[in-house]
C-alpha cells in the first residue's frame, strides 16, 4: 500500500534550466560538460556549499546574475495545487540532488512546509540519488518503508534507483501524464 510519494525538483517541482541558462550566458555547455557535471556532482554530495559561485565565474558573470537567470523559471503551480490534494491523504516529499540551502532559493519557508512533509537533499545528507541510501533517507523522514513509496523524476536512472531499493518510480514528463500514471498505484 502505497503511503508516501516523493518528488525531484528539477525538472519535475520546476524546470531544470540550468544548461540553458549557461548557454545563454555564454557557456558551451558540450565542450564544459565534464565541468559542468563536476561542479553539480561536487554541490550534490557537499563537496561545495554552492554551485553558484563556480558557475558565475567560469561564465564571468556576478553569483546575483546567475542566481537571478536560475530563478526566472517559476515552481510548476499546476504540479503544486495536485500535490495540495494528495496530502491528506498520503506523506509527501521531496528527494533532489542539490547543495546545501538549494530549496530555499526556490520555495520559500511557508511554501515547504505547506506542501511536503520531509525533504531530503543530497548535499545535506551527503549522498545523492541514485544512491540507495538517498531514497532510504527521504522514506525514513517520511515514517514509511521504502516499499511504501512512489518516487517521481525527470531523469529514467534516478527512477531506477528508487525501484532497486523496492520503491514504485514514475518517469515524469508533465502533470497530466504524472497523474495518469500515479492513478493506479494508490489504487491498489
């Protein structure tokens, strides 16, 4: 019986634009890949406490500029107003590969604690997904067994990753979608 349903952030709670950012900023995000997969790599686990800064230098652009092109993109309202809906009835979460503080530069304080129950972010508990410990942590929070769980991300291996702990995963591609597919795990 499914019992709590967890959520990424980045290209599922709001846009992942992080690449289109760095181009139109200037960056060539083929020939920086390595770096650019690095310095998120290094924030995700704690290596860093922020991308930010490294990203705004590499480009030779201010960390507000940066920030401020990051943050254009608003939090997915539709996807939000659903989950207002399943909370009554189930523990809502979010487990998200950033660094340290990196929720509250998307959501404030009031919006976190109005929609989830727990949050996990891997530069704070020093894994990231795919990482089993990653998707033991977030159910832990949630007062759920791992088997109790659906993990929703943009990313397919991130989605395979909760399913070898013995989570459900969906693959997201819009709310439409999402709730089509989530229909019939709370169903059964």
């Amino acid at each position: 019986m499914i019992k709590a349903i967890i959520f990424d952030c980045f290209g599922v709670l709001r846009p992942d634009v992080l690449r289109m950012v760095y181009r139109r900023m200037g960056g060539d995000t083929d020939a920086d890949d390595a770096f650019i997969v690095n310095t998120l790599y290094a924030s995700h686990v704690g290596a860093i406490s922020s991308s930010a800064p490294v990203f705004a230098e590499r480009l030779g652009v201010s960390v507000d500029e940066w920030v401020r092109a990051l943050n254009a993109d608003a939090n997915d309202q539709q996807l939000l107003d659903y989950i207002e809906t399943l909370r009554p009835d189930y523990r809502i979460g979010v487990l998200s590969n950033m660094g340290q503080g990196g929720l509250l530069r998307y959501f404030t304080q009031e919006e976190l604690d109005k929609y989830f129950d727990a949050i996990a972010v891997s530069g704070e508990i020093g894994c990231a997904k795919p990482q089993a410990v990653a998707y033991e942590t977030i159910a832990g929070r949630l007062g759920v067994d791992v088997t109790e769980c659906v993990f929703t991300d943009d990313r397919e291996h991130y989605c395979e990753g909760a399913r070898v702990t013995g989570m459900q995963a969906i693959l997201y591609r819009n709310v439409e979608q999402f709730r089509r597919d989530l229909a019939p795990l709370l169903t059964v």
